[in-house]
C-alpha cells in the first residue's frame, strides 16, 4: 500500500505529456491523465510497470533502477496523483493532524477568546476519527514551512491545517511541492488543496453600509499585519462601499496586539482630520481603542463610534458595549474538522463555506455627531 509520494521538481524534470513506455525501452502513445482521482493503477499503466514497482518508486525503495524511478515520478505528477491519508492511516493507525502556527500572526481566529473555540471544535471532529491535533507555535512562515518538511518525512500527520493565510504564502506553495494534504483556513481558495472559505468580504461590507445610514463619512480601519490576506479582503470591502457614498477610509495596519492598535487610535484621533468611526480587527484592540478614546475627552458613541470585527464577552462587558460582528469560530473550526475529514476520504481539494452572521449593534456606535 503507498504510503507517500517523495516531493517531485517537474522544472528539473520536464513535463510534456505521459507515454507508455515499449517493451524495448522506447516512448509509445501519450496518455491522458484521468478524469477522476488518479490512482496507482493509473500511474503504473502509464508508466508500463507494475504497482509493486510504482509503490517502490514513490517510496523512495531500492530495487528500481533510476530511469524507472524517474519516469513512475513524471507520470504521478502529470497525473496530479497523491497519496491517500485515509490508506496510510488503515496501515500505520491513526495518527494526527498538524496546525502550525505563526507568532507574528493573529492566530488561527481572529479575536483572541476564539482561539479555544476554533481549537477545541477542531478537535471534537478529529476525534471522531480517533486523530490528534498537534499545534505548535513557530516565528514567521519560513519556519513553518521547514517544519512541514520535517513533519511529512517523518510522516508525523496525515493532514495540514493552515490558517492566516498570506497574500504571497510560502507555506502553500511549500504544501504542494511536499504533495501534502491540507486544509487551507481563509485567503482566497485559489489553489488545489482542501479549503474552508469564510465569507468576511460581504460581513464588512454591512458594518460600512452600517456605518454610511449613521452619517459616518470619515471611517478608519485598524487591522492586522497587511500580509495577511483577510486584512485585505477586509479593508477592500469597507472602501468599497465608502468611495461611491463621498466617504474616505483610512487605513491603519499594524502587528494585530492591543499594544498596536492603542497607538494607532491615539494617532487617529490626534492627527488632523480624526474620524467619527474606527473598525477593528479583534475585541482586544477594540476595547484599547475605548481606554484611548477616553483619555484624549472623546466620548463614545456620541463623539466616536468603534465596531469590533469579532464578538467576545470582553466587547459585551465593556462600558459601552462595544457593537461587532461574531466571530464564528467555533463554526469555522468546526467547518475545518470536516473538511480535514474529507480530505482524508480521498476528496484532496474538499471546500466548506462558511457566512458571518448579522452586526450585533450595542452601544459603541451612535450617529455621527461631529
């Protein structure tokens, strides 16, 4: 039973088509990858050996020559073949599944109460397949990426989880390269590997149109790192709907900690123009934001009007309450489970879709007064 197909360079390889090779070592017809899901049945009738000699190949065995071993590894990856998670975890039993993630991010949800939440529901339908869930912390993608490396040749997951995707993600590219099976948390799902789409473009376009029908013209966005991809997605909805309405957003991108987005909003309220309203990425720096309106004598909602980007108990418990979008992380991590279990069942680019619900309106937003 296959266990792993080795990382495979087509560049250095070269990739025209696959041929049946004659009995007398030479090139036959071209034949077409399948349709379906390839198998190794597949890859051995195009390559014209057996699938004992395919299972050595893609196993990096000895007992096939070079020349063999190279045109098995040209047709798997003409063919898009990978190894089946579900197979390797029949053979060797349950093993687990692996979410890295990066210091210098926001983590895997968004505000930093839903961490548990989106983690605990990972794990709940994991465990439904008896598999593990192993997280480690790491400092910047390239880390991650040299931890993918190590973890798949040891063979110490089935599936990858990635969350707070990049805009230009080395972990992804490195994921394909590895022939990894993965589910991919956000970002923009254009790649082959399994995905949990959360629809955070249309949730921010109703707190702008929100923000519009109370008067505001002036909004600001303070986010996380302007790597990541949601931060775009976000902001692009938000000016979306404010330039053709005479508004104007202002931008403020910073490393995602309340720390951060304290000095932004001073910043905001002190320089010039302030606005009459500010979006937050998380309840943390929106509940920063409200310490800093206080001591600069704005008072909220009358003369600033803040929304959060994902609800927690620290927004419902605020002086005023602060008005949010929810988080839906223990939807999402919940969504992530099943799509890891899909990928397990042999659907390699499997997809959830997920839609936030509607702005929970509280007391932090108020019509613009100034």
């Amino acid at each position: 039973m296959i266990v792993v197909t080795p990382a495979y360079d087509s560049a250095r390889h070269g990739s025209s088509g696959t041929s049946v090779p004659t009995p007398a070592g030479g090139v036959g017809v071209p034949v077409a990858p399948p349709t379906r899901r390839p198998t190794i049945t597949d890859v051995a009738r195009a390559a014209g050996v057996s699938i004992a000699v395919v299972s050595y190949a893609l196993n990096g065995r000895p007992g096939v020559s070079a020349a063999t071993r190279e045109r098995v590894l040209r047709v798997a990856d003409e063919f898009g073949w990978r190894p089946s998670a579900a197979a390797r975890s029949m053979r060797t039993g349950p093993r687990a599944v692996g979410l890295v993630v990066d210091r210098g991010a926001s983590g895997p949800a968004a505000p930093a109460s839903g961490v548990l939440e989106f983690v605990t529901s990972l794990q709940e339908v994991l465990a439904t397949r008896n598999l593990a869930l192993v997280l480690q912390i790491v400092d910047g993608p390239q880390a991650a990426v040299a931890l993918y490396g190590e973890w798949w040749a040891e063979r110490r997951f089935d599936v990858m989880v990635v969350t707070d995707v990049l805009l230009e993600d080395p972990r992804i590219d490195a994921l394909r390269r590895l022939r990894a099976p993965a589910v991919v948390v956000g970002g923009d799902g254009e790649h082959d590997l399994g995905s949990v789409a959360l629809d955070e473009s249309e949730a921010f376009t109703r707190v702008a149109r929100y923000l519009l029908e109370l008067g505001h013209r002036r909004v600001a966005a303070v986010t996380g790192p302007a790597s990541l991809a949601r931060t775009r997605t976000r902001a692009a909805a938000l000016e979306r709907v404010l330039d053709p309405a005479g508004g104007t957003l202002i931008h403020e991108a910073t490393a995602g900690t309340a720390e951060e987005a304290a000095v932004a909003t001073r910043r905001l309220l002190t320089g010039g123009r302030a606005p009459t309203a500010i979006v937050f990425d998380t309840d943390q720096m929106a509940i920063a934001a409200l310490d800093v309106a206080r001591r600069t004598g704005l008072a909220v909602p009358w003369d600033l009007s803040i929304v959060a980007g994902s609800d927690s108990a620290l927004c419902r418990l605020a002086t005023p309450s602060i008005t949010t979008l929810p988080s839906g992380q223990r939807e999402l991590g919940t969504a992530t489970g099943e799509a890891v279990l899909a990928v397990l069942d042999g659907d390699v680019r499997a997809r959830r879709e997920l839609q936030l619900g509607g702005l929970a309106v509280r007391g932090s937003t108020g019509p613009r007064s100034r």
